[in-house]
C-alpha cells in the first residue's frame, strides 16, 4: 500500500521541484533535498529528514499525489 504524504513545495520555471517540508502521520518535517528525475511513474525526489534518513518521494504522474516510496532497507520516518 502507497503512503501518501503531504509536502511543501515550490516548481521552477524548468519544472524541477524544490521541497521544504513533508508531512507524515500528522506531522510536518522540514528536510534537505538531494536528486530528482522523471520517469514515467512521475517525478521522484531524494529527501533528508531529520536524524539523517535519505528517503523518496514520487510525486505520481496519473494522480499528481506526493507518495513516500518504499525502501528496502527498512528506514522509515522518525
């Protein structure tokens, strides 16, 4: 089951995203931003939240919904 997620954000003229903060389970963390690309699911973004958990977020191109991706590793929001 997709998480969905809520996320504060600005688009650049270029269509890049610059995200501020995210909110998980009712609460908003503000986050550092790594990479972003774009692919046929959408566009996805690497995020640091605090404690220093990189984490993905894919904004989904048939629902423009922000989603938090599954990581194998097991790390999850704190």
């Amino acid at each position: 089951m997709k998480q969905r997620i809520g996320v504060e954000c600005t688009f650049e003229k270029d269509g890049r995203v610059r995200v501020r903060r995210v909110e998980v389970d009712d609460r908003w963390l503000a986050v550092e931003q790594g990479r972003q690309w774009v692919d046929e699911i959408g566009r996805h973004v690497l995020i640091m939240v605090p404690g220093g958990d990189v984490q993905e977020i894919l904004l989904s191109a048939n629902t423009l919904q922000w989603e938090l991706v599954s990581r194998r590793s097991g790390t999850h929001f704190i």
